[in-house]
C-alpha cells in the first residue's frame, strides 16, 4: 500500500465521519429550534447538556453576558417567546467545522411581538455539540436591534 492509498483513505474515513457529525448536529440544531419557535421551552432545553451555557458575543446590559445551566437556560429563552405572537428563522445556512463536534450557523430572524412590534436581526452561532446534545452556543447577532428587542421585552437597562 503505497502513502498515496494510505492518505486517501484516511480521508476518506476523516470525510465520512464529519458527513455524519454534520447530519447528527444539523438534526439536533433543527429539532432543538422548531420546539424553541414553537414556545415549547421544556423540550427545547432537554436538547441542552445539563452543563450547557449560552453566551452572547455582544452584551446587553443589566443581562449577565453567559446563561449556564437548564434552569437559568430555561428562564432565559421562555422571556423571549413570551413576549413574542410568532417567531420565524430564514436563510438558514449551517456549516459543519472541521471539529465534528463544532458547526458555525448563519440564520435570520423574524419575530411578531406581543407590542405589535417586530423584531428582525441576523445571526451568527457557534455551537459546540457533546453527545448528541447542544453543549455551547456563543451568538453573534445585530446588537442594537437585539439591544431594543430585550428592552422591548423587559431585560436588561
């Protein structure tokens, strides 16, 4: 077997396995986000690891900057879908990492408040997975329509 055919199938094997981390973490992402814009925060937090955290890379004030933990996760997201008649995410776009256990995602979206206001920003997630379970989310998104939008809702200053 010559280095050629070994690094070949190496590759092979190294494409396969990130082909199969990329269906297993797209499916958990989708799953998890279909309960959370449903409003459906038990479910959706149970495809977080118990140890999980949530941070943003943009800090709103008078909101800690990291979320760890179900209970705290859980408080967190339910603020955001009770104050919201509907919410919607568009161009979705997700990236599988090199690191099978890392996928970058690119979304948009779009939310219809309780105010009668809206809500529109884009954003961009890295999620780290462990054992088929959402471990780490670090979000990028537009930070002064976010900035309003918790405002609007109660959070922060």
């Amino acid at each position: 077997m010559t280095s050629n055919t070994i690094a070949t199938a190496g590759l092979a094997g190294l494409t396969a396995d990130l082909t199969a981390a990329r269906a297993r973490n797209e499916d958990v992402w989708r799953r998890s986000s279909r309960l959370l814009y449903a409003g459906q925060i038990d479910e959706f937090v149970g495809h977080w690891c118990e140890d999980a955290s949530y941070e943003a890379a943009l800090p709103v004030p008078g909101l800690p900057a990291v979320i760890t933990g179900h209970e705290a996760l859980h408080a967190a997201f339910s603020g955001l879908v009770a104050g919201a008649r509907s919410i919607a995410v568009h161009d979705v776009r997700f990236h599988q990492t090199d690191d099978p256990d890392v996928a970058i995602i690119e979304e948009r979206m779009v939310a219809e408040l309780a105010d009668d206001s809206g809500y529109e920003n884009r954003f961009i997630i890295r999620v780290t997975f462990r054992d088929g379970r959402i471990a780490d989310m670090l979000e990028y998104y537009g930070q002064f329509a976010h900035q309003d939008l918790l405002r609007r809702l109660g959070f922060g200053s």
